[in-house]
C-alpha cells in the first residue's frame, strides 16, 4: 500500500513539475477546428483535451486526437462556418482544471489547396488557367517558364482563372494556385498550400536546344535582310522611283521664246507704251574750219542729211570759229 501510493505521488509530482504545453488552434477548411500542443516535439504526457465555442452548451471531451508515438498530440474538433467569429476555448488536462485558453479563431483559417486546376490553350492563343474553390476567397497563381524563377500574381476576390499572354508552345510551363478568404469575409492570414502543379508546352532540353539554334542564325538573318534592303533602295534610285515620288522634277523652259511680255502681269495701258515707236536721228560731228577757209566757202550739207535733221523733232548745227559763231 505504503509502495502504491509513493508510485502515485511521483508520478502526479512528476506531471505538475513538467510545464504546460502552449494550444495553438487553427480553422481548417471552414470545416474543422484543429488544435495541436506539439510545437517544442512530442509532450512527455498524454493529455486530455477540451474544446468549446462561446455559446456551446455542452463541453464534451476531443472526438478525434492526432497522435505521435502512442502520445496525444492535437485534436480535431468538428466547426460550423458561423462559428468562426466566436471565441474558443480550450482546457488540457492534466494541469487545467481550473482555467482555459481563449483563442480567436476569425483571422485563422487555412483552406484546401484549390482542385480541378486546368491549363488549355484557348480560342485567342493566350494560355488559360481554371480552377475552382468556395465563394468569397481570393487566389494567388504562380507560374515559371523552363524551371526558372517563379512569377507570382494576386487576384480579385472569386476569381477563378488567369490568363497568360501568347505563350510559346517550345517552352515548358509549371502553374500552381493557392487561396485565402478575402477581406470580404474577414481575411485570414494564412493561404492554403500550393496545389498540385501542372505542367503544358514541351521538353525543356528540347526547347533549350532550339533557343540556342535560334540564337546562333540570328546575326545571319539580319545581315541578309540589311544586304536585301540596302540593294532595293540602290535599285529605285537608279530607276528614280524616290526622287519622282519625293522630289518632283521642275519642267525645263521652252527654247523658243514668243513673247516675254506675256509672262508678267503688266496694266494694259503700260504694255501700250511699250509699242511706241520712233525714228532714228542722225547726229554728225563737223571738223573745225579756219578763218580764211570760212570767208571762202560756204558750209554745204548733204542733202540726205538736211532730210534726216528735219525728220527729227529738233534740229541745230552749231560751228565754232576763232572769230564768233555761225549757226545753221
């Protein structure tokens, strides 16, 4: 008797000297509430649970334990989708018997990863990505190209697919999504795992070996279409193709010029002046005659010249003499 009851006081002394585990509790699913006390490895003792909702009326014992070597590690706890903005409560025993935890559960839920993720290629060559998950949740999608770096986008919330622009066919796609409850519904903070990733286009190798093909031709072809381009244009200048569409040629002036006046826009009374007409008047220049060769002789003038000096409006010849001046 004396042995049972020292066997009993150490083992009771032994639990109340080992402190309590801390209860983390989290909303799986909108389905379950799942509480686990393994955070610091598998506890020493095997603990009974408690779990209950504010407005519970019955406090009943875990349904289900999560276990770790024969050890009571969580508890997952049937939830109503209503309940998540009530506070829980959580007691362990032993070593609770008088007190319980209180958690808010509103901020965490984790949801399922999203199922039936898809990927086609659609009617306007763009690569779509469908999925489906429950209402009022928003969705992360994340996609790389040939394994290289992820390239993550958020969405709206309800949501359910993604678009991306003209993918190449020889390159090898990888698309994952994940969710969260929106804002709209009292956001969560924590998404759900990432879903299965699914796989469209080809090889990698395959489509590595291609781009290095590619990459080796290029300098080639644009060496080629630079030579094409520079013969074409040589060609429409030789033929004058350009310098007739862009520089149009002046016409050359005719060699046989009728009437210049035409050309101008002279007055009619200015082109009539220039039809006035008037004769000729002929003016002759006289040697000098000395004194003695003056008193003899007599000035004669050509008869043809007394014609043309009356012809002309005005006519006087003047002689200069040593004596005086005679004039005519």
């Amino acid at each position: 008797m004396k042995m049972t009851l020292l066997l009993l006081l150490c083992l009771t002394g032994h639990v109340f000297a080992t402190e309590l585990p801390d209860v983390d509790c989290l909303v799986l699913n909108l389905k379950h509430v799942k509480c686990s006390w393994d955070k610091e490895g598998t506890p020493e003792v095997n603990y009974t649970f408690y779990g209950w909702f504010k407005y519970d009326t019955l406090v009943s014992e875990c349904p289900t334990y999560l276990s770790a070597n024969n050890t009571n590690t969580g508890c997952m706890q049937p939830y109503h989708e209503t309940q998540r903005f009530d506070q829980f409560y959580s007691r362990l025993l032993p070593g609770q018997e008088n007190s319980a935890k209180e958690h808010a559960l509103k901020t965490k839920v984790k949801l399922n990863p999203p199922t039936n993720v898809t990927v086609h290629n659609g009617s306007d060559s763009n690569l779509w990505v469908e999925w489906s998950h429950i209402t009022c949740v928003e969705s992360e999608v994340r996609y790389r190209i040939n394994n290289r770096n992820w390239a993550t986008f958020l969405l709206s919330t309800n949501v359910k697919n993604y678009c991306i622009n003209l993918p190449s066919s020889r390159s090898l796609y990888e698309v994952q999504v994940r969710s969260r409850v929106s804002s709209d519904c009292a956001q969560s903070d924590f998404w759900s795992d990432w879903s299965e990733p699914v796989l469209w286009g080809s090889n990698n190798s395959t489509a590595n070996q291609t781009d290095v093909s590619m990459s080796v031709w290029n300098p080639v072809l644009y060496a080629v279409g630079a030579f094409i381009l520079i013969l074409l244009v040589m060609m429409l200048l030789h033929y004058e193709r350009i310098r007739i569409i862009f520089i149009p040629v002046v016409p050359k002036p005719s060699p046989k010029l009728h009437n210049i006046e035409n050309w101008f826009q002279f007055p009619k009374a200015l082109k009539e002046s220039f039809n006035y007409k008037e004769r000729p008047c002929l003016v002759r220049e006289y040697c000098h005659v000395s004194q003695v060769d003056s008193e003899a002789s007599f000035i004669s003038v050509p008869e043809s010249g007394w014609d043309l000096s009356n012809s002309c409006s005005s006519s006087t010849t003047t002689v200069l003499s040593e004596e005086g001046m005679v004039s005519v």
